[in-house]
C-alpha cells in the first residue's frame, strides 16, 4: 500500500533525486487533469511552468496512450523525452516496427466498423499504432465494457487490451508494457536513478519498477506504487521539492 509521500517519502526523495536523474510523468490524469473531451486536454500553466524549470535540472519524460505528434501539441515545449502509444512510439525499434503497427491499426478499426461498434457515446481514436475506444459519454449500461470486450477478443489478429481512464486500448499482442518501458529509457538514457509519477491506471505497472533505482508516486491516493499524493492538485508541491534539491545538489 502506497504511503504519503509528504508525510513519509522525504528519506527516499534524498536518497533518489540527484542530477542527471530521469523524472517521467504520465500526461492524462497526471500533468494534465481528465477532461470529458479528451481533445480539449491540456496541461495546467502552474504546472507547466515547473515542469519546464525541471527540464532544466534533469531529464524529463512524459509518457502516454496518446501519439507522440498529439502530446507534443498539448505540453508547449519539448521534453527531452516523449513517448506515446503506449510506450510503441520512442523506443529503439519502433521505426522498424511502425508499419505493422499502422497496418494492424487500420484492420481493427475496420474490423470494428463492419460490426457496428460505433454508437451513442462511444468513439473510436486511431492512434496510429493502438486503437482508442472512448466509452465516457456513452450511456450508463454496466454490461457495456463485457460486451467490447466479446466483440475485441473476435478481432483478427487478436489485440492486447489495455484499460484507461474511460477508454479500452488495443495493441499489438507482443509489446511490452510500461514498467519494462520506463525501465528500458531509464537504462538507455544513462540515468542512475529515476521518479515516475502516475495515475490509477498505470500503478500496477509502477510496482514493477525496482526500487533501488526508481521512486514510483500514485495520484488520488493510495495504490501499489511506492508513494502517493492525495489529490492531482499537489502534484505542484511534488514539482517544487524536486526543483528545489535538484537546485540544491
């Protein structure tokens, strides 16, 4: 169970913040607040500003379900690090394999017109390299989510599926998930230690991560990551003592 990382993280912040370290935030529920539009996303200025001051200080990473052309829209400044679709979009092999993921992509969606999955309320988003179903505005139906999950495990070829916040995510069967992902830029970029900030949907993914290297926090309360902040709002807080020590250091 996460603890709160004001009353009982500062020993790790110490311990894990330094120079050079990789700081990685997901953007949907994290750095920018859940909209009832996911278009209409964006990332609040108060922490925008101290998320470009902390790009000064470390290397910074934002990551997300979303393309990395559609983040790179929404953050006003270019991390150092962007990663999309899952993690498909920023790792070493994704130029190899992006055609198959494209390819696989378009015959989903078509798959998924052809049995009239488009209705009232529900959406579906090419990402490119993984399809996006939006289910937030569809009407309340408790046996919706059962039922996309019938029609997409008769999908050829057969998807991953990936719950996000009021979307059901479908990739290629054999990419990695986010936790080998992280790990996988922690190692590439050289950074000896690392902080990944998520939401409810990624904190399974964040156990994952060993913690001598990295410090895992969970917005909205408790979870399997290591810490957690109570409520989205401090994450601002959390950006001022990395700031503040990575200044220090």
């Amino acid at each position: 169970m996460s603890l709160p990382l004001f009353a009982r993280g500062a020993a790790r912040l110490d311990k894990i913040v330094r120079r050079g370290m990789l700081c990685a935030f997901d953007f949907d529920g994290v750095l920018a607040p859940v909209v009832k539009d996911p278009d209409r996303a964006g990332i609040p200025p108060v922490i925008l500003r101290r998320l470009m001051t902390l790009s000064e200080l470390s290397r910074v990473a934002v990551v997300s379900p979303r393309s990395v052309e559609d983040i790179a829209m929404r953050v006003d400044f270019m991390p150092e690090f962007v990663v999309g679709n899952h993690g498909m979009e920023g790792h070493p092999d994704f130029e190899r394999e992006s055609g198959r993921y494209h390819a696989l992509c378009e015959e989903w969606e078509k798959q998924l017109q052809e049995c009239a999955l488009i209705g009232p309320g529900i959406r579906i988003e090419n990402r490119g390299c993984s399809l996006a179903v939006h289910c937030r505005t569809a009407c309340s139906d408790n046996d919706l989510e059962p039922r996309l999950m019938k029609i997409f495990g008769g999908l050829q070829p057969p998807p991953r599926v990936v719950a996000g916040k009021y979307a059901l995510n479908l990739l290629p069967g054999e990419v990695p998930g986010k936790g080998d992902m992280l790990e996988r830029l922690r190692a590439t970029c050289g950074a000896v230690s690392a902080l990944y900030v998520c939401d409810e949907v990624s904190d399974e993914e964040a156990a994952r991560l060993r913690a001598d290297q990295w410090l895992t926090v969970r917005v909205d309360g408790p979870g399997k990551a290591e810490f957690c902040l109570a409520h989205r709002l401090e994450l601002a807080q959390l950006l001022d003592m990395l700031i503040q020590r990575l200044q220090e250091g």
